[in-house]
C-alpha cells in the first residue's frame, strides 16, 4: 500500500512538472536547461536526466547563461552600444570608451566617445577620431580627436560628465599622447613634428580657468604620465622605463636621478645624449666620451642617429683636441671615405700638410 501511494505521489510531481514546462514553453519564457524524464517498470520508476542543448545555445548567443542563477551583467560594449578602447577614472567610478572612425561602403563614419557610470550611460557623442581618453575622479574626459584629414592635424577635448565641453583646442600638428590629472584639474597633451609653432609641444590645460596655462618643447617621448596637481609637476616614463620630471614651466626636476638611471640601465645612444649639452672643451677631455663614440661606431641604433659619418668626425676631434695628430687623419679619413660631404676635408688636407712638413730640430 505504501509503496503505491508512493509511486502515486512521484507519478503527480511528474505529472505537475510537466505542466508548468509546458506553460513556460507556451509563454515564450526561457525553458529549463536540463530535462527530466522517468520510465514506469511495475512498481519502479527510473528518472533520467539530459541537457537542452537548444536552450543553452539560446542562452550563449543571448548572453543569459546564468538566467536563474542571479542578475546578468551587460558588458561596457552593451550598455555603450559599440567597441572600444576602454579606460576607468583612478577611483573605479567612471570608465571611458572611444572607438575610431572608419570607412564603411565609401561613406565616412565617425567615431564614438561615451562615458559609463556603473551601468549607466552619462553620455555618448560620434566624433571624427576619438583615440587615448582618459577619466578623472569626478568624470572629467579628455580625448584626442585625430580628424579625418591629410593634413597633420588634429583635436584635443575635455568634457564634464554632462558631454559638455569644457575645452577645446585644434592643433597644426599631429596629437600624441595625453593625460589628465586625478581630480580633472589640469590636462597635458603632446604634438609631434610639424612646420608650425605647434610642432613638437608640451600643452598643459588649467581645466578650472579652461585655458592653456603653459606650452614649451616636448621634453620627453613618453608612454605614461602622472600630473601632481599641488606641486604641478609631471612624472613621465618611457617605454624603457626612464623617468623624466618636469615642473608647469617645462623645466627637469630630477637631472641627477634621470642620469644615474641613464648610466645604470640606458643604451650608448641614451649616454652620448646626455653629452650634448656640454661643451666641446669637457666632451673632449672626457675619455668617457670617447669610449662612447667609439663603441657608437658598431651600435646600429647610435649609428642610425648620429650617422657613422659623424660619429668618426667627432672621434677625430677628440684627438685633435689633444693633439694626437695620425689619430685625427685616420678617423677623418674614415668620416669621408663614408660621406664625402662630411664637412673636413679641408680641415684635414691642412692637418696632413702640417703633418708632412719639416719640423723644427729636423
């Protein structure tokens, strides 16, 4: 008797299982992932238990696989409606998307700028060629717009977490890099070479008064930076992972770190360029130096800047400098033998003159 009103009562939650999968079917709500089947033999039933695969694939494709098992989370891509470049403010509040424009059928597309707080959108707006945006702690955006030009262009924006513009400046150069400080209180951007006044420059934005409160020579090719927005200094790295500081007025702050750095962990050509901005008179009397010059001579990338041309000329100098006079022909003679244009060949055909002629004693 027992056994039979068991078998009745499993018989029912079948029976009622049955039912409500049905209505979820009907109802076009999302139907389970597994199902469940049982088989009758006398006075057993046998339950089995197999995957829907169809609904799984359902649920893959309509990014809802946890469905059931707690809330699902849109993607940035989701809530901003496109692919991007994504950034966060240092805090984690804001995060910043930009997306290149391109050409599509012929037909120019601009690109998208939004920002995101949690997952809501603040705004959204299609720019030319929105790249490299940056978000503040209170949701201040910066973005260099590239333009769709050929000339060598381009823009740089700062917007409140409304989208509305609090700066804008063209620039007739190529952008490069930029950063904004944590509080969104000041802005740095950089251009690169051009034929203007724009060429190769340091902007720093003073974002409260909405102008530019400094420009000077870009310094520094730099990968990341960090504005100290009290003591208004920028800390910038390389790709190397040099450090170069600078105060708002473009002047170096750290010169003794920068160059122990550079003696500890830096290339020939990085050394020789810490030799440019002294005189000929302590270049030359630096065996250093020439070590440098010399070994520059077989370093492909010291090569490539300087030219082995000079690199012998120079080296040739040194030696005139302390009157080692075959010295000086020889690497003078090597400096031409590479580039006939290399500027001493007059200087050297008096020095052999010199050379061949009776001295006094003789």
């Amino acid at each position: 008797m027992q056994l039979a009103l068991f078998a009745a009562f499993i018989l029912f939650v079948f029976i009622l299982y049955k039912v409500i999968k049905k209505r979820k079917q009907s109802t076009g709500k999302p139907q389970e992932l597994v199902n469940v089947t049982s088989e009758h033999k006398g006075n057993q039933i046998t339950f089995s238990v197999s995957l829907n695969e169809a609904e799984l694939k359902r649920r893959i494709e309509n990014g809802t696989l946890n469905e059931g098992a707690g809330k699902y989370e849109r993607s940035l891509s989701e809530i901003c409606g496109f692919y991007g470049q994504e950034t966060s403010s240092p805090n984690g509040e804001f995060t910043a998307c930009c997306a290149d424009g391109h050409t599509e059928n012929e037909k120019w597309k601009n690109g998208h700028l939004a920002l995101v707080k949690g997952t809501t959108i603040l705004f959204h707006k299609r720019l030319q060629r929105p790249n490299d945006a940056e978000v503040s702690n209170n949701g201040r955006v910066i973005i260099c717009d590239w333009l769709n030009s050929n000339e060598l262009t381009g823009k740089f924006m700062i917007f409140d977490q409304q989208g509305e513009i609090l700066f804008s400046k063209k620039t007739t150069a190529n952008l490069g890099n930029a950063v904004i400080s944590p509080n969104g209180i000041y802005a740095l951007f950089e251009t690169y070479g051009s034929d203007t006044g724009h060429s190769n420059q340091f902007f720093i934005v003073d974002i409260e008064a909405k102008k530019v409160c400094a420009q000077f020579e870009r310094p520094f090719n730099f990968r990341t930076a960090i504005i100290n927005e009290v003591q208004k200094q920028v800390s910038m790295t390389d790709n190397r992972g040099f450090v170069y500081e600078i105060d708002f007025k473009g002047r170096q702050t750290n010169r003794a770190d920068y160059e122990a750095q550079i003696w500890a962990k830096g290339a020939v050509l990085d050394k020789l360029r810490l030799y440019e901005e002294k005189t000929d008179t302590e270049k030359f009397r630096d065996p250093v130096y020439l070590g440098l010059l010399e070994e520059a001579v077989n370093d492909k990338d010291a090569g490539y800047s300087y030219g082995t041309d000079s690199l012998y000329r120079r080296i040739g100098e040194y030696y005139e400098a302390s009157g080692d006079l075959p010295n000086t022909i020889l690497y003078w003679e090597k400096a031409l033998a590479v580039n006939p244009k290399v500027g001493v060949a007059r200087k050297l055909d008096a020095l052999k003159k010199k050379s061949n002629s009776p001295q006094p004693g003789d």
